[in-house]
C-alpha cells in the first residue's frame, strides 16, 4: 500500500480536499508542540510537568466558531497551510452506495494519524489504522438494522479521553443513517461540545433529513462523492485484484459504479449466478401466479444469500461466549455459570437476528438494483438515448421490452422498482413489497 487515498475510486476532489484538510490538522500538531516547547524545557521533572504531547495546545473553536480547527500564530500559515481553511472536528461523507463513502472515512482517519500528515500509507499510524487496530480510531460498523443510544454513549465517552499516540481521536461512524433517534441526540451533544483533539467522521447515503439530522449536518463539513465511473472501476480491479480487463470492464457496468460488488461479480460464481436469476424475472411474469412465484424465489434467495453470509459469525460467536462463561468446565460451579447466562445467550441471539435481517435485506436490495438496471435500459431503448446500457449481456432482453412496452411502460416499470426499495428501506415487510411489486411490473 502506497498511499492511503489509493482504493477510493473516482473521487479525486474529494481526495484533494480531505489531502488538505489532514495537512492542515498535521500543521495544527506542529504549531502545538512548537508552542510548548519552552514550558516543557523550563518546567523539569522536579516541577511535577508531565508531558502533554505534540498537540497539547491544539483545540477546535467551538460551534460558533464554524466548528473549525482554532488558527494558529494569529491566523498565519503553517507550513504553507492555513489550519482553518482546510480541517474541521466532525465531517458528513455522502454518495450513493458504492461510491466509497466508508472507504474515504477510513482512509481520512489514517491520514490524520500519520506521522507526515498526508496519508502516506506506509508509517505506523497508516497501517494500523487501515487495519482496524489503530488504539485511537474507533470503528462502528452496524451490524443490525439501528445504532442504539446505549453503543453512542459509551462511543462518546470512548472518545473523549487523551489520544494515546498523541495526535487524534477518530470516531468513524459507518451507515450514520441508522442512528437512532435518542443515538443522534447522544451524537449531537458530542459535537456540539468536541473533546479538544478528536474528530467525528459520519457516513450516510445524503444530508437529507431521513438520512442524517438537520441539527447534526450544520455542526459538519460535507464531503459529497458520486457514483464512480465505469472505467475507473474497472481499473482498479485489473490493477488491485488481477482480474481479466474484458471481465472487469464487464462487472464495472453491472454494478453501476459500486466497488465492491464490482469485485463480487468478477471473482464469484454465485454472485454471478443470483444476478442472473434476477435479471430473467421479466420474462417470467406471465400472469398472477407467476408474479407470486418469482415474489417468492427472489425473497428466497435473498433469504439463502444472507443465511450463508451471516452463520459462520454466529456459530463462532456464539461459541466464544459460551467458552466465556464457562461451557464444557468441570469445575465446582461451572454448572452454575451457564445456568446463569441465559439472559447474555438470549442477548446474543437477538443482536444476531437483527444482524441477519439486515443482511437479508441488503441481499434484496442488490436483486432489486440489478432489476431496476434492466427496467432503466429498456427505457433508454425505448427513448433511444446515446448512453451504454448497464446490463449488456441481457441488452437484447430489454430491446424486445422497450418495444414491447415504450418508453411509458418501461418508466412505469422501473418506478415500481424504484417503490419497493423504498418501501422495504420504511420497514414494509419485504414479501409484501415485492409481491406488490411483481404484479405492478406485471400489469405494467
């Protein structure tokens, strides 16, 4: 790894911005610890001083302030770098999934945490924080359908002590848009009131209201990303992963600018196989009960695809918990124990549900993305738009259904996609809503 910034594809604004803002929180460092360089010198070890640290005196000025880093030496230039043009303590990444959202929060932390402050991908603070281990970037990736008030207490409170390597506290919050009401509340007191050196960096798919709250977006800088291009996309996999051009370029447009899925469709079989079932869908609804057939295999499938991804981690959490506390001793009391875990069992199990729901879901969610792609080609047919479809391997398919339906029809079509994501993402039970949906695109 070269450079921390390398995987966020198709961004390179976004990455010129967030290059400054980590130079500028890296001159911020430095004026500090130039600052307190007397004080250390004159104070001794006799005088009871400890050490602050190279950013004792750095602070954010607070909310009023336009939550920016305070300026230093007057307001001059540090280093060529003005600390108040280009960092902030709380920043808002949003894009469309796959736009690398998570991904440019990450690597940000790490360029803050390293040591020449540019993200050079190779010191300490690089490394270990593009690992997950770095002790000062704490990580919330969801795993079930919300963020609690109860995980964003203890996160703020987490955050709010010392750095211990002696520059930031990074908070990266991924899929901010699943905080909780209370959770948000929790957040927003945070950055409101930012401890002197940590830095809160949320994910959310906008700044829309049902997103992100309007109370939290004003207290943060944005950084909006957008959908990658295909041809950057496939790059990145003939160069990253080693995968065939023809091949990658293929995936790139299949997955309409989403990385990871790209990656998915280029190296797994399966992957390859569900999105083909997906895409014969329209010329299997052939009347009322096909609809509720195809309803019923593509819920089932989401449901096997999320099974599959989630039962290993269960199996093994479940284990570790139970070695805990105390399952297969033999000692005086190790009966007693596992009488008494019943409640962290039962614990364990309903975060686990909520794990594999949200799993089910983002599994549907990506049928229906490829589905609504094969709708939004027939309708460029239709409309014989110059633009490349997003599915060429079924683009005949969708020539015969642009001719079949017009451009009217195949809108139609692709809004009763476009409803069902919307419905299952308001918590509308998923079978109803593609059960609704199939007879919609059915009906036309």
């Amino acid at each position: 790894m070269s450079d921390v910034f390398a995987d966020l594809v198709g961004q390179d604004e976004a990455v010129v911005e967030l290059r400054r803002a980590a130079a500028a929180a890296a001159a911020v460092l430095r004026a500090g610890a130039a600052d307190r360089a007397p004080a250390l010198i004159t104070a001794g070890p006799a005088s009871g001083a400890e050490f602050a640290g190279p950013a004792g005196g750095a602070e954010f000025a607070g909310p009023a302030g336009g939550a920016e880093f305070a300026e230093v030496d007057g307001g001059a230039a540090v280093d060529g770098v003005d600390p108040a043009a280009g960092m902030t303590h709380a920043w808002i990444f949003t894009g469309p999934p796959g736009s690398g959202r998570s991904v440019a929060a990450r690597a940000f932390a790490a360029a803050l945490q390293c040591v020449h402050g540019t993200g050079c991908g190779e010191c300490p603070g690089c490394r270990t924080t593009m690992g997950g281990t770095h002790a000062d970037v704490r990580l919330v990736v969801p795993e079930g359908l919300s963020i609690g008030v109860g995980e964003m207490r203890a996160l703020v409170l987490r955050a709010a002590s010392t750095p211990s390597g002696g520059r930031w506290q990074v908070v990266v919050i991924e899929d901010a848009d699943r905080l909780t009401e209370a959770a948000g509340n929790a957040l927003l007191k945070a950055i409101e009131e930012p401890p002197p050196r940590t830095v809160f960096l949320l994910c959310a798919p906008s700044t829309h209201p049902d997103d992100i709250s309007v109370t939290i977006r004003s207290r943060c800088r944005v950084v909006p990303l957008r959908q990658p291009p295909a041809d950057a996309v496939a790059e990145v996999l003939v160069r990253r992963d080693g995968i065939a051009p023809d091949v990658a370029q293929w995936a790139a447009a299949a997955a309409q600018g989403h990385v990871g899925r790209a990656r998915r469709l280029a190296r797994d079989p399966e992957a390859r196989k569900r999105r083909e079932a997906v895409l014969a869908v329209p010329r299997r609804l052939t009347g009322v009960g096909a609809a509720f057939d195809a309803a019923s295999a593509l819920i089932e499938a989401a449901e096997a695809e999320a099974e599959a991804s989630v039962t290993e981690a269960d199996t093994t959490e479940r284990a570790a918990l139970e070695t805990a506390l105390g399952a297969g001793g033999t000692g005086r009391g190790a009966a007693g124990a596992m009488r008494g875990a019943a409640g962290q069992l039962k614990e364990l199990e309903k975060r686990q549900k909520s794990r594999a729901t949200r799993a089910q879901r983002d599994a549907l969610d990506r049928a229906l993305v490829d589905l609504a792609g094969f709708y939004r080609d027939a309708l460029t047919m239709a409309l014989r738009a110059p633009v490349a479809p997003v599915h060429t391997d079924t683009a005949a398919l969708a020539g015969a259904g642009a001719q079949k339906w017009d451009a009217e029809g195949s809108l139609r079509r692709l809004e009763a996609v476009l409803a069902c994501r919307a419905a299952i993402e308001a918590n509308v039970k998923p079978r109803i809503a593609v059960e609704a949906m199939m007879l919609a695109l059915w009906k036309g």
